[in-house]
C-alpha cells in the first residue's frame, strides 16, 4: 500500500429531461486511479458495479465491467471523434439531416477565493458560456440557444494526476468536428485545477425545445490514506471488447437497412 487518496462525489441533473443522479467513488495514488460506479444507469457503461482503471494520469483509461468479466478501452476523445465522425456521416448521407453550431462564447464573470472544502483550499470561477445549434431535417431548420452559467470551486492542492480519469476529463473533449470543439474549448477552456464542487445552469430556448437543467457536482469526501496496487488492475481471465463502434461502419449498415 502507498501513501493515496479515497474520494466520493455525486453528480445530480434536474430539469428540463429526466432527472438523474450519479454516485461514485475512487481511489487515487499518483498516476494511478480506480473511480467505482455506486449509483447510475442500470445497464452500459455508467452501470453500478463497473468501474474505470487508469495508471497514467488519464491518458489511458479502461473499463472494467466485473458483471460480464470483461474490459474495454475508455477513450473519451475516441467517443467524441465518434460523436463528431457521426454527424459528418449524416451531412453525407444528404440534405435529409444537417446540424451547424455558431455564435460560440465564453466569458469568465468571477475568479475569487473560494470557501474551503473538506480542508483544500479552492478558487471560485463564474463562466457564461453559449452556442446556437441549427438542426436541418428535410430543409426545415429549428434553431435552439443554449446559454449556460457555472459556478466552480477548484482546488490547486492535489498533485495527483489520476485525479484527471474523473473529476477533470474534459481535457481530453476533442471530436474533431471544428464546430462541437470550438463549443467545448469555450466552455471548458477556462477551468484549472481539480473541480471539488460545480453548479452548472442552462437555459435553452427554441420552437419546441426550451427548458433549463440544473447540473451539480459535489466531492463529498476526500481524504488521504493508504492504497493498495490491488485497486488499479482487473482479473487476467476478463475478455477484451470493444466500447466504441466503427461509426462509418455503422453509418453504411444503417444505410443498407
């Protein structure tokens, strides 16, 4: 065992779609981290019981579902290449589908001291971030504003780079759509250091589509102690698979059917 830290945070979404909430908790030493899913969806990724395994800061992160005795790679800038490679393919399928993002902005409204969480010092930032998405189905467009307002308190005291695999992995939100990733980097551009509590509000308006969701986040408990090796591997007998489709594949058998 090594010197380390235990966490558990919870993540809450209410408004406008269904309300959920998301428990976890991880354990960190160094590069390595194991984050454990308590709480979430009953089956898929986020499923309780399954966890994420990462041993270099969150360049590489796996996960392990010990349910179905397999793992897969958990490459979040895959999935959102995927994201991206997705509405690509619909503009090529023809006019039928077609989505555009403009008027990306940020504006960082408040960087001040923050209160003290758990013992860790934190700064307090206040970020408005927007964008205009103009969806396209068979030439009719509907366009829809979003306009979101967070409040973040980070904190600089954690070196830990396995703190990355859960409390900051927008680092890695590149889809290679230049309009979804000029919207990311305005939204998540500004953050520095490790989040230990988030309150995230956006408001949508648009023919049709309009509602707030009201996101927090909050580390509920931080603390450092001893942790085992044990916690960042997986049994040898579990089976490799694939999490990520192959998104043009996928594209031509929905074609073809």
């Amino acid at each position: 065992a090594h010197a380390g830290y235990y966490y558990e945070s919870v993540t809450n979404t209410r408004g406008a779609g269904p309300n959920s909430e998301q428990k976890v908790r991880g354990w960190v030493e160094g590069d390595n981290a194991r984050v454990e899913f308590v709480t979430g969806d009953r089956s898929g990724p986020f499923a309780r019981g399954n966890y994420l395994v990462t041993t270099d800061g969150g360049e590489n992160v796996y996960l392990v579902n010990p349910g179905d005795e397999t793992y897969a790679a958990f490459d979040l800038e895959e999935m959102m290449t995927t994201l991206g490679q997705a509405m690509e393919m619909m503009e090529k399928m023809g006019d039928m589908v077609t989505m555009e993002f403009t008027d990306a902005s940020s504006e960082q409204l408040l960087e001040e001291p923050g209160e003290a969480i758990l013992g860790f010092n934190t700064t307090h930032y206040r970020v408005k971030s927007g964008y205009t998405m103009v969806m396209g189905i068979m030439g009719m467009n509907r366009e829809t504003r979003t306009e979101t307002v967070a409040d973040i308190w980070s904190t600089n005291d954690l070196d830990d780079a396995g703190f990355n695999a859960w409390l900051r992995p927008v680092q890695r939100m590149n889809t290679g759509n230049d309009d979804i990733d000029e919207v990311l980097g305005q939204q998540f551009g500004m953050l520095k250091g490790y989040p230990l509590k988030m309150v995230m509000e956006s408001s949508s308006q648009g023919a049709g589509n309009s509602g707030t969701t009201t996101t927090t986040m909050d580390v509920t408990v931080l603390r450092e102690e001893p942790v085992d090796d044990v916690q960042f591997t997986w049994p040898d007998s579990y089976a490799e698979i694939e999490l990520v489709p192959d998104m043009e594949q996928a594209m031509r058998d929905a074609k073809k059917n």
